[in-house]
C-alpha cells in the first residue's frame, strides 16, 4: 500500500492489477527472464559450472520491483549477496568450497533458559538451518552447505526456510522475552503514526461490532455457530490481507486459523468461542503495541504455495451450497460473511493464479473501501448511483482480464451478471460469476 502514499483520488476510476496488490508479497508470479535464470541455473549446475549456476540463481530470486537483492562476484566467481526477507536482512556466500548464509536475529542481554529452550526445540524443526549464538550475545539463524551440495533446489529451499523463520520470529521473540533487543535493518520503513492509527482504529471498530452483535443476539449465534465464525474468521483474514500485520497479532491469527482447521474434534460452539477469544486478545493490544505491527517491508520469498484453478472451483462450488443453506430466514445475516471468508481463505493459505487473485482482491476492495480510501488509494464506487458503481466494476474485471491475457486463458467471465443491489445479492453472484468462468494458465 505504500505506493498510494498522498495519492487521493475525488472521482471513481477502474483499477488496474498493480492497484490491487495488497497483502503479502508472494513470489509465485515469476516474469519469464526469472524463470529463464532458473533454467540456465539448474543447467550450469549439472555440467559443473557452479559459479555460473550461483549468480543465475540470483537472478531468479531477484525481483525487479522489489529490489530484494544484490551482490558482489569476486574474479574467482564467488558472490558476497543479501537479500530481504520482512523485517530482516540474510547476508550470505555462494562459492567454491562452501555457501553460507544467516543473519542475526537479535541481542541477548542475558541469558534465558526458556528462550534457549525455545530455540533448541525450533532447531529440532528446521531442516536447514539451525539457531546459535555468536559473539557480543547475538542470536542468528545460519545455514552452510558444501557447494557440491548446493544445486538449485536445494539453495532455494534452504535460503527460503532461513529467510521465512528469521522474518517470523523476530518480533515474537522480544514480545515473549524481556532479554531480547530487536536489531533494526535499515530497510524497515515506518508508516506514518497518523496512517497507523487509521488502521488500528477501523481494527478495532469491526472487532467491536463482531463482539457487540454475538452479545446482542447470542441465542441466534449459539444456535448457529458457524455463520458467526464464517464472520470472524473472515475478519480475520481482512486485518491480514489488508493491513499485513508483522508480529504477535500476526502470530494469533495464523494460530486461530490453524485451530479452527485442525481440531475439528471440538465442537462448533467450542471452535466459535475460540474466535471470539482471538478477537478480544487482538483489541486488547495497546495503541502503542499495535504501532510497531505494521511497516513496510521488502521480500523474497512468499510464505504460501500455489493452488490450481480446479481446486479453486471446487471451494467455491462448496461455500456457494453453503450460501444457499444460508440465504433464508434470520440467517440471512451470514450469508454475505461466507464469500468475504472464502475469498480470505483462499487469499491466507494460496499463491492464488494471478486473475483470481485480482478478482479476490478486489472483492475485499469493495468491502473495505472506506479503510483503503482513508490510507491514500483511490475509489472505485460512487455513493450517488448503483448503475454507475456496477458499470465501473464491470470495467474493472475486463481490465483485469485483458492485463492477464498473456499469461491467462479466459472464457465465459462475466461480470455483466453481478447483481449489487444489495450485499447479499454481490456476495452470490460474485461466486457464480467465477464458478462461469473458464481460466486455463498459458
């Protein structure tokens, strides 16, 4: 979001795809000179050229807008590289006879038997790297491989687990451990505290809403939990997308995703409760510690996988039959909460392929509209007219088609069927509009 800095627009207007990259970045759209890197990478690797193999591998990590690394070839070959990854900067080796890369995660002013648990048990998980301690008390993730060893697949995986670690612990780690100092990279840009405080505050007003509307109408919510969780959860996945929290909120919303899915032993109420848990914790965080969870951040590597297209239908295919078991009687009131979690589903736990991407985006943007105009991005709706709000949003998603058309086969999308008169209506046949659709990557 930190491209729309002072940029505020009084009319309406079609939003192109680079308008719509919210969220984390996701290394999953590759241009095709990365792509070709690899190619000439895992080639030079098989014939024994490693220096060769090292700096296209670079090449291919390197992503021309988010300038996330550099490097230095010394004239036997070897290369000197950091890369960004969040809040943290890996330095690194790639050469003849050893590669190395790690970074440090913080300082210790003393020692912790907790935290060196902690970290020893976070050892036993990692495949790569390992946790130490070095010189002047710093904590660092370090991982090191014979060049031999180090092909293509194996340095991208290796590098991608230290950098994804490193970036996730260090916040939690000062949180959890009064012993540890942070080190900050001078990359980290703060917001303004200004355009912080507007993101805390519309945090808080929806979780008070949540909260406010299970205490008024409980006994419909006891008696459906699961259409009160399909409005948390995707809440949940909003403050996540949208606002790209860094630290311990990040961390209870990634642990509240994670227990509403795996422990479907429990009952419904007993999951539905759990999430009124994470809401109450999330606005129980101070002004001042909500601050230092959003910044602006540079990356490497995306933290989730891709999905196919197939799979994609599938859901929503099964939360459009959930959307017609909803959409009656005092229930209806979920019913608009189940494509707004589907989309942040699948926004959370996907590389979703690019169109669907946008699509989803701009699902969230049309929602959230207020909170992104407040933070400087433009509007796509109008107050004054319906007509004109629905014919701007048609435009958008043919835009969004032709941008994608290289890269994307469509047919059958058709965004003349959506229906906004109201929000239920939007929410249906947002669905079906891509359920009609036929996307076949290129």
């Amino acid at each position: 979001m930190s491209w729309f800095n002072g940029w505020r627009l009084a009319k309406s207007q079609t939003l192109d795809s680079r308008l719509l990259r919210l969220g984390r970045y996701s290394d999953a759209y590759k241009t095709a000179e990365q792509l070709g890197a690899w190619e000439r990478s895992m080639g030079h690797f098989s014939n024994g050229s490693r220096a060769k193999s090292f700096l296209h591998f670079l090449q291919y990590l390197r992503d021309p807008v988010e300038q996330n690394i550099h490097w230095i070839q010394d004239r036997e070959g070897g290369l000197s590289f950091e890369l960004l990854q969040g809040s943290r900067r890996i330095s690194g080796w790639l050469g003849d006879p050893f590669c190395e890369a790690v970074t440090t995660i913080g300082h210790c002013t003393a020692l912790d038997e907790n935290l060196m648990r902690e970290l020893l048990e976070v050892n036993d998980q990692l495949q790569y790297c390992q946790y130490g301690m070095e010189e002047n008390d710093r904590i660092v993730l370090r991982w090191t491989s014979k060049a031999t060893e180090a092909d293509p697949y194996r340095l991208f995986s290796a590098l991608r687990e230290l950098a994804i670690q490193a970036d996730k612990i260090d916040d939690l780690l000062v949180t959890r451990y009064p012993s540890v100092r942070t080190l900050y990279e001078p990359h980290i840009q703060e917001y303004p505290k200004a355009e912080n405080q507007i993101r805390i505050q519309w945090m808080r007003e929806k979780a008070e809403d949540l909260l406010s509307w299970y205490a008024r109408d409980r006994s419909l919510h006891d008696q459906y939990p699961g259409g009160l969780a399909y409005a948390i959860l995707s809440f949940l996945y909003k403050i996540e997308f949208l606002l790209c929290p860094q630290g311990q909120l990040r961390e209870e919303i990634e642990n509240a995703h994670r227990e509403y899915f795996q422990e479907t032993s429990l009952n419904a109420q007993t999951r539905m409760q759990r999430l009124l848990a994470t809401l109450e914790r999330a606005v129980a965080h101070s002004d001042e510690e909500l601050q230092h969870e959003f910044y602006k951040v540079v990356t490497t590597f995306g933290v989730v996988q891709p999905i196919s297209y197939s799979r994609i239908i599938r859901q929503i295919r099964s939360e459009l039959n959930q959307f017609d078991v909803y959409n009656q009687g005092a229930i209806r009131v979920y019913a608009p909460h189940i494509t707004s979690f589907l989309i942040g589903y699948g926004l959370f736990s996907y590389a979703l392929p690019g169109l669907i991407r946008d699509l989803y985006a701009l699902y969230y943007y049309l929602e959230e509209e207020e909170l992104l105009f407040s933070l400087g991005m433009p509007r796509v709706r109008e107050s004054s007219t319906i007509r004109r709000n629905r014919l701007i949003v048609i435009q958008t998603i043919k835009d969004l088609q032709t941008f994608w058309a290289d890269r994307i086969r469509v047919s059958g999308l058709r965004p003349e069927s959506l229906d906004m008169s109201d929000r239920v209506e939007l929410a249906r046949t947002y669905l079906e509009m891509m359920v009609a659709a036929e996307i076949t990557e290129q």
